[in-house]
C-alpha cells in the first residue's frame, strides 16, 4: 500500500474541511445570501463524499492486490520450509486415529517404514559415485602413465607374421 495516498486523502480532505468552515464563517458575516452560501457548501460537501467514496471503492482493489501477493509469498515460503516427511508423519497420525475410532485406513503405511531410508539411499548413492569416480580416475592415470613412459607415445603391438602360400613355397628365401 502506498503511504503517500493516504497523505494526498488526507490533505484533500483536511482542504475541503478548511473551505467548508470558511463558509460557515461567510454565513455569520451575513453580507452574502445564506441559501447560496449553504447551496455552495453542500456542493463542497458532495464533492468530498465522492473523492473519498472512488478512493475507498479503488482502496479495496489495492488492499486486494497486496493480501494476494502476500498469500502467495506466505503460501510459497511455507512450502519452501515444509519437511517433505512432515507429510507422512501427518497420515499415519491420521489413520492411528481413524484406527482407534474403529474406521477401516484410507492409507497403508509400509511396516517397519523408516522416514530416514531415503536419505540413507541418497548417501549410499553419493559413495557409489565417489567409488566409480575414484576408479575411473585411477584407472585414466595408469593409462596416462604408460603413455608417458614411451617416448613415442604408443607403439602398434608386434605380431608374428604368418607365412603367406608364396613364402611357403620359396621355402622363406627371397
């Protein structure tokens, strides 16, 4: 809400209630008629109730506009700071309840359900990453220590040459 339009309000309405004790002054005075004097301050009078009524018809809408927004943070913060497993702990309070009063579960909790299994997997799968990782990069520096040791990187593997049908025949002489 804007704090300076009540003051803007507020010193229009504080000017009206300067013009209309002004005429009730003029009334005393008695130079000018009294019916036009009273005509012209309930002319002020008027135009005052109907600033003030669209301000206040406008007022709400602004009021409406700011109880949103702040549902709508409330709503999404509180979201942001909910357990997850809150969730959980709040149906199996309800269906003990709903088993003490003698009514069939709506809902089946496992047995022996444990709120922390699930971060227990997490952290198992968090070691089984850092073991692969561990692994690979073991395995990637043996590979670049080899590579290292050769001064011309990596020699193709020598292998035994098959004797072809041509050799055979000149008995390996050339």
């Amino acid at each position: 809400m804007n704090l300076r339009l009540f003051q803007e309000l507020m010193n229009l309405n504080v000017a009206f209630e300067q013009v209309i004790r002004g005429l009730q002054q003029m009334e005393k005075v008695r130079f000018f008629h009294n019916d036009i004097l009273r005509v012209s301050r309930a002319d002020v009078e008027s135009a005052r109730v109907e600033l003030n009524r669209q301000f206040f018809d406008s007022f709400d809408e602004l009021v409406e506009d700011d109880a949103l927004w702040a549902y709508r943070f409330q709503r999404e913060y509180n979201k942001k700071m909910k357990d997850p497993d809150d969730l959980y702990l709040e149906i199996k309070d309800s269906e003990e309840r709903r088993k003490k009063k003698g009514l069939p579960p709506r809902l089946v909790i496992l047995p022996g359900w444990d709120m922390s299994d699930e971060e227990r997997y997490d952290e198992e799968q968090v070691k089984k990453r850092k073991r692969v990782r561990t692994k690979d990069q073991k395995t990637s520096r043996r590979k670049s220590n080899r590579s290292k040791s050769s001064p011309h990187g990596t020699k193709p593997p020598q292998t035994k040459a098959t004797p072809t049908a041509e050799s055979e025949a000149n008995n390996g002489e050339t």
